[in-house]
C-alpha cells in the first residue's frame, strides 16, 4: 500500500528538468492481436490514448456549446404544420444562427428546451389557445426534431437548405477581384464534400502545387447533396407495392436529374473559376517562358556542339596535312639522298671497274697468247658485272700495289670464286627446276586418285564450273567449289583447294590420255580420270591471263623457274635470253621473252590500277 | 476462415489449424500429431513422414534427415559443413547450391534442400486439409530465432512451392508465447518470460520482455549438443553395452543393428515420460540373438543426467548474460518434445521455485498452435508488415513515484515502465491520506531496479486546497501519456473534487 505525501516544501506543480533520454528503437516479434492493432494505429497516424484526449476535448466543448443561446422563431407560433416542408427546421429549433453546423447534442437540448416551453399541456395551464389536434404548431416542432434526428433526413434537409445560396459567379464577374468573388463561393460549397479538409483557394501567391491539389480536387468533387427532400410524392403514402415502386422510379428520376444539375452546377463554378484564375494564367506563361527558354538553350547547346566539332574537324585536318608534308619531304629528301648515293656508287664501281680493266690491261691480261687474253677479258668482264664496290676495290689495290704474277693469281682466284658461285647457283636453280617438276608430277597423280574419289558426273560439273565462271571472277575457285556442292549428286564436300588441283590435274594430263578419256567420257563408261573435251583451253589457270592462251600456256614450276633465271642473268648480260630460255627448259627465247613482257604489263597494269584506288579514296578524302 | 500454422523442426514437424476461434494440433493419416521430418527417396516414389523413418534401416543413403539444418546455406557456412559430414545421405556443391544426391538405383538424382522441405510442407498441407477443406491455404510458419534472411526465403519459398499461402514467418519463442496468450488479454503490464525449447537435436533458450502486450526478445542462446536424438543416442548406448554384458558381441560397429537399437531406444524414451520403466524387445538384433531389455526411468535419468546439468547450466548462463536473476523470470514456457521429460521440468522448478511453469499445452505442439493462432489473428487482414514496423519507439527509463508505506518510509512504484512502445497512455489510481490538504505526486525516472535517486527527480504535480475529511483515503487518478518521442504527459485528478493538475514534460535535446 502506497500513501502518496503532501508537498514537502509547499512548491506548487512543478518540473525540476527536462526527461534525460528520449524514446528508443526496439525490435519486436512481428506476433500477437496488440501488434497487429499497434501497427495499424501507427499506419494510420493516429493513436489510440491521443484520440481519447481529442475526444474529451471536444466533449468539454460541446458542454459549453449547451449553455448556447436559442435564437427564438418570431413567427412560429403562425406556422401551420400541414406546410412542414417549406418550413426551415433549423429556425423552428431555434438553431437558425448554426444550421448545418449544429451538433446532435446540440439539436437535442435545444428540442428539449423548445418543448418544455411550447408544449400544449403546458400552455393550456398558462391559458393560451390551442389548437385540436395536429394542427397545433407544436407538431412542426416535433417535426422538425423528426427531421433533424435522423441523419439520413437530416443530410436531406441540409441539402436543400434554404439560406444556401446556390449562385455560381459569371467570368464577367470575376475579371479584376477573383479571390474575392471565388473564394466564400468555394467556401460556402465545400460543405456538400464527402471529404474533408477541402484545400483552399489560397491567394495570388499560392505554389503551383496547391493550385493543382485545389483544382483538381474541385474536378473530382464528391459531394452528399442529394435532392430526396424535394420528392413530390412520399413514398410512405402509396397504397400498396406497385404504386410504391412507380413513386419509387419517379423519385429516383427527379433525384438523379437534380443530382446531375447540381454537378453542371459545380463544374461550372470550377469551370468558370479555373480561366479566370490569374494563377493559371501566371503558371500558363510560366511554362511557356521555360519551354522556350529551354529550346533556346538546347538550340544553343546544339550550336556550340557543331561549331567546337567544326573547329576541330579543321584542326586536325590542318594537323594532318602539316604531317602529311613533313612526310613527303622527308621521303623526297631521302629518295635525294638516296638517289645521290646511288649515284656516287654507281660512279666508284664504274671507276673501279674502269681500273680494273685497265690495270689488266696494262698488265696485258697476264698472257701473251692472243686466245687467251680474250678469254682473260671476257673473264674480267664477267668480275666487273658480278663483283661488289668492295670487293673490286680490294681487288684493285692488290693490282696496282704488286707484281704482275701475285695480281694474276689474285685476279685468277676472283674468276674462279665468281665462277664456282656462278655454277653454283645454276646447279642450285637446277635442282629447284627438278624439285619442282617432281612435286607437279606427284600432285598431278596425286589430284587423279587423290582423298576425294571424283566420280564422272563430278568432273562433268567441275568442268562446266570451271567454264561457267571463267577466270577472273571474284574467288572464282571457291565459288566453283561452292557450286561444286551444291549440284553435286555425290555428296563430297569439296573445298577450294581441291577444285584447284583437279583442274590442273586435268589439264596436265598427256592429249593422247585426254582422247582418250573424252571419248569414254562421252559413252559415259570411264571411273577414274574423266576429262571432258574442252578442257585443254577452258580449264585455265591464274598465270595464262593474256591473249597468248593459245600456245601452252605457263606452269607455276616454268614461271618460277623464269623468275629465278631472270634474276641470276641481269639485263646486260650477253645473250640473256637464250640463257634464260635454257634454264627453263621446254621454253624457247621467243616463248621467254613474250612471257616476260606480258608479265612486266601486267605488272604495270596492276600498279596503274592500284593508283587509281590509291587516288580515288585520296580524292575521296 | 480457418488458418493453418506449422512447425518444421530439425526432426519433426506439426501442424496446427486455427477454426472456429480454437487453435488445435490435427493428427496426420497415421494417426500421429508430429510427423517425422524425413524424406526417403525410392526408385518410384518419396515417402514422407514415419515411414521413411522406419525404412532409414534399409535405405540409409536415400534417406534425407535434418534437413531444416542446411535449408538455405552455403558450403562455406560451418553449419552446413557439419551437417555434410554428419549426413548419411551424399551432399554434394552443384552450381554454387548444396544438393543431396540420391542414388535410387536407375539414375542419380540431385534434390535441393528446398525440395525437401517443399515435400514435407505438402504433407502438412493434406494433413490440415483433411479437417479444413482443400480451400484454406493461409499459414503462418515458424522459423528459429537466429534463422538469416536466406534461410527465412529457402523456407518461405518451399512453402510457396508446396502449394501454402504464407501469411508471414514467425519466431519460435514468440509463438510459443502466443500458444498460453501471454499479454493477449489486457495490454498492459511488463512481464519476462523464458522459453525453454529443447527440440530434437537442439536446445534453445530465450528471455521475452511481454509489455503491452507486444513481444521483445531481450536475449537469446541456442546449443545445438544437446537435444531430444542424444538422449536417444545416450540410451542406444546404453542398451549396447548391455547386449554386449550379456552376449559377449560388441554391435557398436554394426550400423544396422545400432539404428534399430536408436528406434527402439526413442520408443522406450517416449514411455519413460510417462512410466516408471520401458521395455526394449528387439528381434535377432545381432546374429540372431533376441534382445530384451528392462530400462527404468531412475536408469535414464541417470544416464542422461549429464546432459540435464547441461541444459540448467545454459539456463543460468542466459540469465547472467541478459542479467537476470531468477527471480526477474515471471513465467516459464516449457516447448519441443524433449521437453517433456519429467526429470527436466523438475530441475526447471527448482531453479525458479515461485515460477509457474507452463506445461498445460504438449511441448511439441506449442509452437504450431501458436502459429495457428498467429495465423487467425491475421487471416483476412491486408498484411501490410513491412520490415521497418518491426522497429518500434519504446520508452527508455521506467516512471517511478515516490510515496511512503505504512511504515513511513519512502517507496518507489513504477508507473510508466521501460520498454513499453509508444504512444502508451498508463492509469493509475493512487491514495493519499485524507488528513493532508494537498498531494504531492513525486514523479522520478530510473533505468531499472525500482529505486530512484533523489537527482532523478524531474517533476512533481501537486493537488492543493483539497477537501480534508478524517479517516479515511482519497483517490488520486493519475494518467501518464508518452508521445513517440518520449515527452510525457502527466494529469492528476482528485476524484472526489474533481480537482485537477497536468504537466507536459519534454524530452532534453
């Protein structure tokens, strides 16, 4: 048991400080009706021991609003209650001055007060007349409690309130004073919301936030006006069930009409406030002014991207060009520098070679023999053309700086070096030539019974591949081989490289062979080497190109061993051609030397062409 | 509207159904109220439940236990690297995940965990289906205190899978709280309560702060050595060496003969909870020798005493880590099967001797019904929980007055205790002597212990002028509402007079 003490010092209600520590945040077990009922409170935002508070407030509120003064009917006693509809039940109660706003408590006390003051027992002792029956005023007292009790009629009464001034201002009306035309008409209406806390119309200075919230709000109005009080016909009164529902029916049409009116009414209003709004106007120009002002800035934006992205453009094409020349003249300067060393190179070998001639000479080319000595010079003509700078030099200052045997002997052992190296190279071309021929024959037998078995039907279609794409189609080979697979009826795939060494397989097969074969292929009887009758000049290869086709045309191994001969017998070699045309055998000069200046055109012709690309995309540039 | 909550523990799982305003356990097809958590896997078919727990003899490697221990984890986690070793059916890594690999004879299949615990949840569908009606999906299933969010989504996910609408997951001491309804019927007060759950293979203990009747766990300590399979396993061993006393073979090493020795021990365990001795009859155990075997509960107790010191040891150790004497304990909650043992509940009250402990509910079917009743509670609410609801403001510091007792000497009562979530409103009526003319309410805040200095006095309201009558009390109604942010509001009334005085009390910045 616990006694609370009287105040030890005589202080009255007091706080020393402050509470130390705030709330804390605690973890809770999700578990249970009082979670689920505090989780709900706090969702809505509302808890339950502050909404208690709230309450008695209002009721501490309500008590004084009891000791409110009635404002009595002047003419209430000349009321006839058979006229109760038109009459206003508020001023009846004597409520007139809080209408709608009235508390039910309110109506209640002042029903009590209004009948202990009017009721007839109670004038009849005062002595005042009263009238027989319901035709007393009192009975629009208690009529109008009747209507006033009961919420449903209540909200029926209220929304034909006949102080409620259903005016809706003109734009006309409007144009200089908007807030103060606009602002008690919305007041006044947003009574009739089924929300609450109807936003305002705020002021000029409103955010354009709120100025939407309002209006969009005042669009999607949900107000509980309904028009049943002004039903025509009473629905209590029909007599039985069908002239019910037809009273029904018509009610509800009326209802409905007047509902809808109501609604034109309010839309009107909003309709009529929303362009005279100076606000919307305000925000309407700001938009525009912002829009605009962003195109503006993306159009600058825009601008300036092109102009720095023109400006450099220009620098680095300047900056390209300037690398360009420096590049061209410092090739050019090199080519000069070039050019002149070759020159001056040219010159010492000639001189060099001047003195060794004409030290041989002087030494009579080591013999006194006539034969001999030409030999001798032909052999010295044959070391001028092969040997380096160098190495002439060397050989020339041995010359000049001894005798006459040690120089021949030098001179001898130069000749023989160069020959041996001369042979040498003829013996190494040689064997290449032999190599060569060797690998053809073998990949010509090869290509006849190679890997893939080539069938008749397959050959026949090689063959007509090979004539429907004729040299000088793009990646003729593959394309043939691609064609190849697709009409082929057996099946092989075949790849580039093997159509290829068909081909040339065919074509090195010998004419009696070819006869032969061509006549078989025609009887359709022959399994292995095929051949079809045009073969001869329509399988080509890429190194017959030219107009010489007719005569037989160039193998790889001849054009090789040409090169290599071109290279081994320089331009002023005697007799060049008839010594390149030995060292490719089965050629003669005539045949070399045609070859050669097909394949220099060529040459030509592939490098104009390649500057003319070269060109065209530098233009292009 | 009827609402399911289940309970899927290590070893067993059981389901509750909330119908009618009752919540109950409902038996599956084989009669039983728990169902075995195993899943054995044959060459055509899965089996649920006891008999995929009797078959583990023959089917060892097929046969998936457990399994609620590596729902949800990782290889690397050492919970699930426990288990895999302890495991007998193959747990391998497959892309990142743990699958069981079952080996049914034809091929080799690879099972997640979820699918698994998806089977079992099926089976306590059609259980609670067989009294409900196929229609009533909604369930609320419990889930361990130091469960992770992964383990939380595996089982939710499982359960979505079986076919259950999870209305939400609850924590298994807080629905075991929910089973006796504790703080359910008024919100007021503060009381601490101990959930005691030892399960099958291990022990967990909390201490919940009931105020307002919203739950708080304050501490929480799980030991996964002791539970319901090592009691199991201390008596198996036992009985194996009597066999061995008296047959002269040593079954230790056989694992067949050792599992049937395991079944038959937790049969004998089961009746030792009620009777004073079991007996275990097996069958050509080991080369065709008969065992039989009289245990009796003084045996068992004995044998297992070691493990029961254990369990009353964890007790003592979370009091102490959470700071708690014996005495701070109002209730004690006894849940799992293993709870049942009466030699334990006995050690229980022992050491909290003016504590009631609740036992009226079967330990292993408290926590399903609490999920049940969960589950009623939010049937039919739009659930809108969302995790930051979870945190709520509580008052820091308990509200004392200061007042004196018949003795005359001062005395502190809490008014407004810590811990309560806020908003909260407190009434008190309290006396005063009807000889003074003015009251004096002294009002001190405190963290804890009932007592107060004399500094931590923040405020006093005082009644003056009041009426004096000899002999006799008057009533002083005092109402104390805190806001969420701590500040109090204090308003006292005489009630006789009428007379009344309120302060508001901030909060120091």
């Amino acid at each position: 048991m616990l006694l609370l003490p009287s105040p030890a010092d005589g202080r009255g209600t007091a706080i020393t400080h402050a509470l130390t520590s705030a709330s804390t945040l605690c973890r809770v077990e999700p578990v249970g009706r009082w979670f689920e009922a505090f989780v709900k409170r706090r969702n809505r935002n509302a808890s339950a021991s502050f909404q208690e508070l709230e309450d008695k407030k209002e009721l501490s509120e309500e008590s004084e609003d009891e000791e409110l003064q009635l404002e009595e009917f002047a003419m209430l006693k000349t009321l006839d209650p058979k006229d109760w509809k038109n009459q206003d039940h508020y001023a009846v109660l004597g409520l007139g001055h809080v209408r709608y706003k009235a508390t039910q408590r309110q109506i209640k006390a002042a029903h009590k007060a209004m009948v202990l003051k009017h009721h007839p027992d109670k004038r009849k002792a005062a002595g005042e007349p009263i009238k027989e029956g319901d035709n007393d005023y009192f009975t629009c007292i208690t009529k109008a409690y009747e209507m006033l009790s009961d919420p449903v009629k209540r909200r029926a009464f209220n929304s034909v309130d006949p102080t409620f001034d259903n005016s809706v201002p003109s734009k006309s009306e409007a144009k200089d004073n908007f807030f103060e035309v606009f602002s008690p008409v919305f007041e006044r209406n947003s009574r009739w919301s089924n929300k609450k806390n109807v936003p305002k119309l705020g002021d000029m200075n409103s955010s354009f936030e709120d100025v939407d919230i309002f209006y969009s709000f005042w669009y999607n109005f949900d107000s509980w006006r309904e028009f049943s009080y002004l039903d025509e016909e009473e629905k209590e009164k029909a007599e039985c069930r069908d002239e019910r529902r037809w009273i029904e029916k018509q009610n509800r049409a009326t209802r409905a009409q007047r509902k809808k009116e109501e609604m034109n009414r309010i839309r009107t209003l909003v309709d009529n406030a929303y362009s005279c709004d100076p606000r919307i106007k305000k925000f309407k120009e700001e938009e525009k002014a912002k829009k605009e002002a962003e195109k503006k800035a993306k159009a600058e934006a825009k601008r300036k991207e092109q102009e720095a992205k023109e400006k450099q453009r220009q620098a680095e094409l300047e900056a390209a060009r300037l690398a360009k020349e420096k590049e061209e003249e410092e090739v050019r300067q090199q080519a000069l520098l070039a050019k002149k060393e070759k020159d001056l190179q040219k010159k010492a070998i000639k001189k060099e070679r001047q003195k060794l001639r004409n030290s041989c000479k002087t030494w009579n080319h080591f013999s006194d023999n006539e034969a001999e000595r030409v030999k001798m010079m032909e052999e010295v003509e044959k070391l001028c053309d092969r040997l380096e700078l160098a190495s002439l030099q060397c050989l020339n200052e041995t010359l000049t700086s001894c005798t006459k045997e040690v120089g021949k002997a030098a001179l001898e052992k130069q000749i023989e070096e160069i020959n041996e190296q001369i042979r040498k190279e003829k013996e190494e071309a040689e064997a290449h030539m032999r190599q060569a021929s060797k690998n053809t024959e073998k990949s010509a037998g090869g290509g006849g019974n190679g890997s893939k078995n080539w069938s008749e039907d397959d050959l026949q279609l090689l063959i007509k591949a090979v004539n429907l794409f004729p040299a000088g189609t793009n990646s003729r080979w593959e394309v043939i081989a691609n064609y190849m697979n697709i009409h082929s009826s057996s099946g092989v795939k075949r790849t580039a490289k093997d159509v290829i060494g068909k081909a040339k397989s065919l074509q090195k097969l010998d004419p009696h062979q070819k006869d032969d074969i061509n006549k078989k292929a025609f009887d359709k009887f022959k399994k292995e080497h095929g051949v079809v009758p045009q073969a001869d000049n329509a399988a080509p290869s890429e190194r017959f190109e030219g107009p010489y086709t007719d005569f037989t045309p160039w193998t790889t191994e001849e054009q090789k061993l040409l090169e290599q001969a071109l290279k081994t017998y320089p331009v002023n070699t005697p007799e060049r051609w008839e010594k390149i045309a030995e060292a490719v055998p089965g050629r003669t000069k005539k045949d070399c030397m045609k070859r050669y200046k097909e394949l220099v055109e060529m040459v030509k012709a592939k490098k104009a062409a390649q500057e003319q690309v070269l060109n065209a995309s530098r233009a292009k540039k | 509207m009827a609402a399911i909550g289940v309970h899927l523990g290590c070893t067993s799982a059981c389901v509750a159904v909330y119908k009618d305003g009752r919540a109950g356990v409902v038996a599956n097809d084989a009669g039983d109220r728990v169902t075995p958590a195993v899943v054995a896997y044959s060459e055509n078919e899965e089996i649920v439940g006891l008999a995929a727990k009797q078959s583990r003899i023959r089917n060892i490697s097929n046969t998936v236990m457990k399994v609620k221990q590596i729902l949800g984890r990782s290889s690397n986690d050492p919970q699930a690297q426990k288990y895999i070793t302890e495991s007998k059916c193959l747990v391998i890594e497959k892309n990142g995940k743990l699958r069981y690999e079952i080996d049914t004879g034809e091929e080799t299949r690879f099972v997640n965990p979820e699918d698994v615990v998806r089977l079992i949840f099926s089976k306590m569908k059609e259980t609670a289906h067989s009294v409900l009606g196929s229609d009533a999906n909604d369930v609320v299933i419990t889930v361990p205190f130091d469960f992770g969010e992964k383990q939380k989504n595996a089982l939710g996910e499982a359960a979505r899978a079986a076919g259950f609408n999870v209305l939400r997951l609850i924590h298994e001491p807080s629905a075991a709280l929910l089973a006796y309804g504790i703080g359910q019927d008024s919100p007021n007060g503060k009381s601490n309560i101990l959930v005691f759950k030892l399960g099958g293979t291990s022990l967990s203990l909390s201490v919940m702060e009931v105020n307002s009747g919203i739950y708080r766990v304050l501490s929480t300590n799980t030991d996964d050595n002791i539970g319901g399979a090592h009691f199991t396993e201390t008596l198996a061993q036992y009985l194996a060496s009597e066999f061995q006393r008296s047959f002269k073979h040593d079954v230790k090493g056989n694992a067949r003969a050792m599992m049937k020795l395991m079944n038959s021990a937790e049969v004998a365990k089961h009746s030792l909870s009620t009777l004073g001795s079991a007996n275990c009859f097996l069958d050509s155990l080991y080369e065709g020798q008969d065992f039989d075997c009289n245990v009796s509960r003084a045996r068992f107790e004995l044998l297992c005493s070691p493990l029961f010191n254990k369990c009353i040891e964890a007790i003592r150790g979370l009091l102490d880590q959470s700071g708690f004497t014996a005495d701070d304990i109002n209730k004690v909650v006894l849940c799992g099967g293993s709870s049942r043992i009466p030699k334990l509940q006995q050690l229980i009250k022992d050491l909290f001797p003016a504590v009631e402990l609740l036992n009226s509910i079967p330990p292993d079917e408290v926590i399903p019904i609490g999920a049940a009743i969960e589950a009623g509670i939010l049937i039919g609410k739009e659930n809108l929980l969302v995790e930051d609801s979870l945190m709520i403001e509580c008052s820091a510091r308990d509200i004392l007055v200061k007042g004196v007792d018949e003795s005359g000497a001062s005395r502190f009562t809490v008014l407004f205790p810590s811990g309560t979530p806020l908003p909260a409103r407190r009434q008190h009526t309290l006396q005063a002597p009807g000889s003074i003319s003015s009251v004096c309410l002294e009002l001190y805040e405190s963290d804890g212990k009932n007592s107060a200095k004399e500094e931590t006095k923040f405020a006093q309201v005082v009644l003056q002028d009041l009426d004096k009558k000899e002999n006799g009390l008057r009533d002083i109604l005092a109402v104390l509402t805190m806001k969420r942010d701590g500040s109090l509001h204090v308003t006292c009334t005489d009630q006789e007079t009428g007379k009344c005085e309120a302060i508001s009390i901030e909060v120091a910045s």
